[in-house]
C-alpha cells in the first residue's frame, strides 16, 4: 500500500460528485468471517458449494442444505462489524460515498450503521414463502429447523419457507438492476475485498467512469483499475477516512 496510492485515492473521492462502493467477503474476515476464495482459508477450498448452498439442494435435498449449508449461513450472523464497515458508514455520514453495494450476507453494514445498502446476494435476517411470498425473520426458520421441520412450511399457506439468499442458481434480486443504474451514474466505484470473480456482480467495474481497488491479493479487474492499493481493508479505509478528514 503505497502513499502515492492512498493520496490519488483521496483526490479522486474528493472530486467525485457520486460515489458507491462494492463490497466482498474479504472486508469482513477482520470480522472473524473467513472469504469463499483465499488459499488454505476460504470456505470453497474445503466445501463444494454446489454440494450445499445451491438451488438444486435446497429442492433436491433439503436435509442436506439446512444439516450442512443453512449452517454456514448461520455462522456469519453472529460476526460484529470491523473498522472497515465503520469507516464506510463514516464516510457516509460525512457524504464522501453515497451507498455501498454488498455481495456479503452478513449483515455488518446494517449492524455498522450504513444506511443505504443494496444487498444484491440477499441477506441472513430473513426468509420467506416460496408460494406467497411472505417475508419472515430467520429466526422463525431456525426454529422450525431445530424442531426437525424440513423443509421449514410457511404458518399462512403451507408453502415452503427458504432464506433470503441468493443461492448458487438462483436469479439476483432487483437491488443488483438498481446497482447497475447506480454506479453507471456514478463518477467513482470502490471495490473493498473482492476477488471480483462471480458474475453479474463482477461486471458492475466495467460500468464505472473512475474505479479504485482495495484488495488484498489479484482479482480480476485489477487491469481496468485506475488506483489499485494491495492492503488490508481496515487499515487501508482507515487511513482514507484520516485524510478525508484533515484535508
Ligand atoms: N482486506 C482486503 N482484502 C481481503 C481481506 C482483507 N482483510 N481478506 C481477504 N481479502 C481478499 C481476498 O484475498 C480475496 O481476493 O478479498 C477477496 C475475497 O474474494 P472471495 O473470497 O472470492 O469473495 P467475494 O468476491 O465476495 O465472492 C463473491 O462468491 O461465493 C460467492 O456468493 C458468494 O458473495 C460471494 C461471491
């Protein structure tokens, strides 16, 4: 992470009229939460995720996903947020960004104190009804899981509870179009912790009029970057937000 980096990333938040930001797992893995993709420690490098937190499963086999992946889910909401989310939710506050995307589930922006967020793989506070469409707290599919209800059924029309998250084979919600149309009226994108290898998400740079990269490790829209800082996400954010301030 060089300086040179750190003050062009300033200028270029500095002259932005409209900014949003894009974030991934690796700005939570300060919070405990391991990414999908970092050798030895990502989730994928141990589980097939197709094996467990795919569409198919969840219809297929439903022991399997709420015995093996409805767990992993679980895992990530019980995290809390690192100086990366407040520093963004500052940043925020102060109007050097106008919104973050998120590929996360995890609820640390909500929790940080962001305030428009656009979720676009859904989130672990919710759940709904595959047939009426009624949105529930995940607790009341966590409870009906423990009591060995699986799949869980919906209390109004006896449909099939599911979480809301985009699982592998599932469409995106609409928050990802509104993202689309965010950051094409945007003047600046910054992309925080992601390998920036699952699509659609990963078209969203090519759509950016100035793109900054905080990424520990490649990913892959390095080349179309115009500042590109290889550190960690909180200390990187936290120095960012410093000179926003002193300036
Ligand atoms: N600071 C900065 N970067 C970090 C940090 C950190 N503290 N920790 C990890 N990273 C980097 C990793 O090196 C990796 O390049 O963050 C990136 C995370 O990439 P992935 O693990 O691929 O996660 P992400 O890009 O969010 O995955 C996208 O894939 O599995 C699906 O639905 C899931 O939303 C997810 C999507």
């Amino acid at each position: 992470m060089s300086l040179g980096d750190i003050d062009k990333a300033v200028r270029l938040i500095k002259d932005s009229s409209k900014t949003m930001v894009l974030t991934g797992a690796g700005i939570s893995t300060e919070s405990g939460i391991p990414d999908f993709r970092s050798p030895n420690t990502g989730l994928w490098e141990n589980v097939d995720p197709m094996e467990v937190l795919s569409r198919d499963v969840l219809n297929r086999d439903p022991e399997r996903f709420y015995k093996k992946g409805f767990n992993i889910l679980l895992d990530m909401t019980h995290a809390e947020p690192n100086k990366a989310h407040l520093a963004l939710a500052e940043m925020e506050k102060l109007g050097y960004i106008n919104g973050i995307i998120t590929q996360n589930i995890d609820n640390l922006h909500y929790k940080a104190g962001s305030k428009y967020i656009l979720e676009v793989h859904g989130n672990t506070r919710e759940g709904y009804c595959t047939s009426c469409g009624k949105v529930v707290d995940l607790n009341v599919l966590i409870e009906k899981v423990n009591n060995e209800e699986i799949p869980p059924i919906c209390d109004s029309c006896s449909g099939i509870l599911r979480p809301n998250v985009v699982l592998f084979g599932d469409m995106l919600p609409e928050e990802f179009n509104i993202a689309v149309r965010e950051v094409e009226t945007s003047d600046l994108l910054i992309v925080i912790g992601s390998s920036l290898m699952v699509a659609p998400v990963n078209y969203l740079p090519q759509f950016a009029k100035k793109l900054i990269i905080i990424n520990k490790g490649p990913t892959a829209m390095d080349g179309i970057a115009d500042v590109r800082i290889e550190g960690k996400a909180g200390d990187t954010l936290d120095i960012i937000l410093e000179k926003l301030i002193e300036d």
